[in-house]
C-alpha cells in the first residue's frame, strides 16, 4: 500500500493519465494530476512536496526529463518513475543521470510493474512507515 504518500503524475496522453492515477490512488495514494512538463512543475511549486513523481518523457513544452532535470537543479531529491515507449537506448544512461531514486518503467507495461517500481522505490510505504520524504530526507 502507498498511504499517505503524495504523488504527482505527469502524462499528456488523458488515458495513460487517468490509469496510472487510478492505480496510485487504489493503493491509496493521494494523486495530483499534471498534463505536461510545465504543469508538473507547477504542482511542484504550488501543491508540493510530493513523495514521489510518475512522468512520462515526451510531452509538449517540457519533457519529463527536463522537468526532473530542474526539479534536481533546485535540489529536490523526489522518488521518480520515468515512463517511456521511446527506444532510444540513450534513454536509460538519461534516466540514469537523475539519480539513483529514480526508475525507468518502459512502455507498454502491466499495472504489477507500475506497483512494483513504486514499492521499490517508497519501501517505508508497504512496510506502514512514512514516507522517507515525510521524515525528512536529505
């Protein structure tokens, strides 16, 4: 279960969107939702912190990358699932680059595989414990 744990997700494609988010928020989640790059960060600025972002990585104005690229500049140490249908092979040493608290998930995926990188990332959350965001990670 994710409860307690904020998550912000980013796709443009509405469907994907809609899924991802309803699978989050059945583990129980709290979501906010994010249609582009530019969008998630301002939900970063004005709905944060969150304990993990979902992003997909070709959106219009900002991709996924270059909102987490920036998100990291400005020092914020986020869990991040990257998803991607994209085959460049560049992509994982890309993903790679954000930090270790981050996942690439590759697309098309199984819901098991979005659950999967979400608890690898936020073990605290399936064992009952806060967040590490909530405890305050450096």
């Amino acid at each position: 279960m994710l409860t307690g744990v904020r998550v912000l997700v980013a796709d443009d494609d509405v469907h994907l969107l809609d899924a991802v988010c309803e699978v989050l928020a059945r583990l129980g989640a709290s979501v906010v939702r994010a249609m582009n790059g530019g969008d998630l960060i301002e939900q970063l600025a004005t709905s944060g912190p969150f304990d993990l972002i979902v992003t997909y990585i070709s959106m219009p104005w900002m991709s996924g990358l270059q909102a987490i690229r920036s998100m990291r500049a400005a020092g914020l140490p986020t869990l991040v699932i990257v998803m991607t249908a994209l085959s460049d092979p560049r992509i994982s040493a890309q993903v790679k680059s954000l930090g270790g608290n981050t996942v690439l998930l590759r697309k098309p995926f199984q819901v098991s595989e979005l659950e999967a990188a979400a608890h690898a990332l936020v073990p605290q959350a399936s064992e009952g414990s806060p967040p590490r965001e909530l405890r305050g990670r450096k």
